[in-house]
C-alpha cells in the first residue's frame, strides 16, 4: 500500500522528472460527476517563465497533443497571450487564449498547486466549435 505522502512525493517526482527531460509535464484527468476532462502543463513558467495552458472539452489526447504543440512553440520563442487569437497551434485552425481567474485554480490545478507552490498564471486555449464560432459567438454549438 501506497501512502498518501509518498504518492504525493512520487507524483512530484514525475513532473520534476518530465519538465527536466522534455520541457513540461502534462497533467490529464477524466471527465466525472462535477467538471469535463481536461489537461494542462506544468512547467511553462519553470522554464520558460510563460504561463500555463489549460484545455478542457476535447478528447484528452488532443489535449496532449495541443499541449505539446504548444510547449514547442514556447520552446522556440513564441509568447501566448490573452485575449490573442492564434492559428500556429491547430493545423491553421484558430483557437484563443484567455485568462483564467485564481477562483478556478483550487478546483482544477491541484497538481499545479502543489508543484509550484503559488499560483501561477494559467491560459487557457479555446477551441472554435466545427462552424469555426467560439463559445462566445452568437450561434455557437456551445
């Protein structure tokens, strides 16, 4: 059996493992009763001092996939800001970049929490629905 403290240690070494070999470490987690699935980095602000990314409402391994996209582009230079739309990151799709506010950040980003201890900044990259609308357009499938 497992305790409580050492999973926490082990998953701690897993991100401090993956953000030194591979730049970050993405966290997934399934769908339940209370929020969707979703995923998101840790490891932007460590090494690269850029924010998060959080992507919620598509398959968790397109998450991964964006979330590696995007690591690669932070890599390379490129800064991710909110309120920007972006087409680099989707095969010439656009997704936007927004804020998320600190109020969500308990609910959503405990691994996040307790890696960095403090709360980062996070993104988070919204996908156009199949009409190409966001959910904030007017006939929008969301």
């Amino acid at each position: 059996m497992i305790s409580a403290g050492s999973d926490k240690g082990s998953i701690a070494s897993k991100i401090s493992f993956d953000i030194e070999k591979y730049g970050w470490h993405i966290v997934r987690m399934r769908h339940n009763l209370n929020r969707p699935a979703f995923a998101y980095s840790i490891g932007f602000t460590e090494k690269f001092s850029h924010p998060e990314v959080f992507i919620v409402g598509v398959e968790l391994s397109r998450c991964e996939t964006v979330l590696n996209r995007i690591g690669q582009l932070i890599r390379s230079g490129l800064r991710f800001e909110s309120g920007h739309l972006y087409d680099t990151i989707l095969d010439g799709n656009t997704c936007a970049m927004l804020n998320i506010p600190v109020s969500y950040f308990d609910h959503y980003f405990g691994q996040a929490l307790g890696y960095y201890h403090f709360k980062p900044r996070f993104l988070q990259c919204v996908y156009p629905d199949l009409n190409g609308l966001f959910p904030w357009d007017s006939h929008s499938s969301d």
